[in-house]
C-alpha cells in the first residue's frame, strides 16, 4: 500500500474486467509499471487483483498524467488491452485533497 502522500496529488483509478484468454499480458502489466515508474510527476501505484482488477497509480499533476497517457509504449499497451485482454475497463481521475491511514500497532 502507497504510503499517505503529500496532498494534493492525482490519482488515476484503473478498474477492469479481464477475458479468459490474457496470454502476454502479466509481462506487459510489468513492463508499463516499470516505465510508469521512470515518468516525471510519477508518486506510486497500488493494485488489486480478482474478478474485477483495480489499479490506482499516484501523480503530481495533471500534466504527469497526460504526459503518461501519451507515452508512446503505454499507448500501444492500451491498444493491446482493448484488442486481446480487456472485457471491460473504466478510467477515473481524482484530484486528493486529504488522505488518511492506520496502521494497527504490533
């Protein structure tokens, strides 16, 4: 889990429903969370992975997020999804004013 971040940051959520053949797509997955890593603005991400796949990734602004939706390598990851992997999937993006965790001392 992405510790508390300063705010305000961005968040992209990522929520998608996969098709039963996703051959590939586990290396991909790797590869565009390497590169989102190395993008400018970048702050984290987060996953969670059933059914349903939510992915949450953590940026600076909302030029960090539109910089990141144009690099040319996700794009045709993008391209991919829609083309072999994705069912379905839905994009939202938030502006975080405040967040908050516990941690359960030991």
């Amino acid at each position: 889990m992405t510790p508390n971040l300063p705010t305000p940051y961005y968040v992209v959520i990522f929520t998608s429903e996969k098709l039963s053949n996703i051959e590939g797509y586990d290396e991909v997955a790797a590869e565009m969370e390497e590169l989102a890593k190395q993008q400018p603005g970048y702050l984290g991400m987060d996953f969670v992975s059933g059914e349903m796949s939510v992915t949450m990734s953590y940026w600076k602004d909302e030029a960090s997020i539109l910089h990141w939706k144009r690099n040319a390598d996700h794009l045709m990851a993008q391209k991919m999804g829609r083309e072999k992997w994705y069912k379905s999937y839905t994009t939202q993006v938030a502006r975080v004013e405040r967040a908050y965790n516990f941690i359960k001392p030991e």
